[in-house]
C-alpha cells in the first residue's frame, strides 16, 4: 500500500467516524487504566458491566486498596484472570500512591513500571486519557495492519513502529480508535464483512468475501 492509499484509508475512517473513542467507559485516566487492565482476554462490554459496579464504589488508588484483594475480586469475578487482574490492580494503585501522589502519569516508562502495565496497556492510556500520538496494536489491529497490507509486519512491535512510520500525522493520533474498531466489527477474524467495508477497493487482502455482481470501487 502507497502513501497515497493510506491516506485514503484513513480518510474515509474519518469519515465514516469522524471522532472515534474507545469503547471502555471511563470519566478519569485512571478508571482508563484499571479498564485497560481488565481488558485483557476480555471484552469492552464484559469490562464495562464490571467497572459499573466497581467505579461508583471505588475510582482512585486509595479506594481500591480501601476494598482489598478479596474486595476488589468481589467486583471484578466476572472477568476472565480476575484474580491475577486483583492483584496486579492492587500492585498498581499501591505504585501510583507511593511514586506518583496518587495520580496518573504522562510518561511511558513510569506507565510500563507498574503492575499489570506492558506496552499496549500505556499506548492506550497515553492516547485515550492524554492525546498523546501513540497507537496500540492488539489483535485486531495486529490483523487489520496485515490483512490490508497498511503496515505488515510479523511482530506487534514491528507492526506499531510500521504504523507510526507510515501513518499521516494528521491521522496518528486517532489512527488506534479507528483500526481497533475497523478490526472488531468489519475486518474480522473469521468472517471479515468485506461487502460493507469502506477501504475494501484499498485493501490487499487476497481472500476477500466479495459480491461478483457487484463492483466496489470508488
């Protein structure tokens, strides 16, 4: 795919969507960061009807560790490693009080240093709750970069650098809202819906569920 393509790409995401956001409900970075959290091998909805129940209960560090352990298992049971997900939320909240006065940071490193915190989960909360232009490459982003043939590459990381690299700056910084949400509800694993996709005349993938009487460029 040229840089003409790409921009294209982009283009008509944003237009399609033109101010996209996660799906996981939040009103703080830090209620961002435990769903971030969360989210791993789950769903946002999953997530969501989790944090329902704990965020009107407990929503900062303090809160959290005022519930314990065991508390916040209570709330968050439904999830899948919730108990791993406890104890790496605890670990967490107990960091950000210790180092950070309890708040959030804006900085990577600090982000990656605390418990349950990789990569993924700061590019997201450095993107969504700060503005930062970053792009997090989970699954489905991961599928969509190669399948289009947008950015390929056979690792996340390599992928996240190709995306940052060929990305117009003018799209970066929703550039992750976009593909996510490309990935989950039209560029699918299983059953990618090719017919309703706006970039499908842009996109490289060879196996495309196509109608033949029907032409699809633009």
């Amino acid at each position: 795919m040229n840089a003409r393509q790409r921009a294209e790409l982009y283009a008509r995401l944003r237009q399609a969507n033109p101010k996209p956001t996660t799906e996981l409900r939040y009103s703080t970075p830090f209620e961002l960061l435990v769903a971030v959290v969360l989210s791993a091998q789950a769903t946002d909805v999953g997530v969501n009807k989790a944090t329902a129940r704990l965020f009107p209960v407990a929503n900062t560090p303090q809160a959290i560790l005022a519930l314990g352990e065991a508390g916040l298992r209570e709330y968050i049971k439904t999830i899948g490693l919730y108990p791993t997900k406890a104890r790496h939320i605890i670990g967490l909240c107990q960091a950000l009080i210790e180092r950070h006065g309890g708040e959030v940071p804006r900085a990577r490193e600090a982000l990656e240093a605390l418990p349950g915190v990789g990569r993924k989960t700061a590019n997201v909360v450095l993107n969504t709750a700060f503005g930062e232009p970053t792009i997090a490459v989970d699954t489905h982003i991961f599928r969509v970069a190669n399948r289009t043939g947008l950015a390929p590459g056979k690792t996340v990381r390599a992928v996240e650098e190709r995306l940052l690299k060929v990305t117009p700056k003018e799209f970066v910084k929703d550039a992750h809202h976009w593909l996510i949400l490309h990935g989950r509800y039209i560029c699918k694993a299983r059953n990618p819906a090719c017919m309703r996709c706006p970039i499908v005349d842009l996109c490289e993938y060879p196996h495309k569920r196509l109608d033949p009487d029907k032409t699809h460029a633009r």
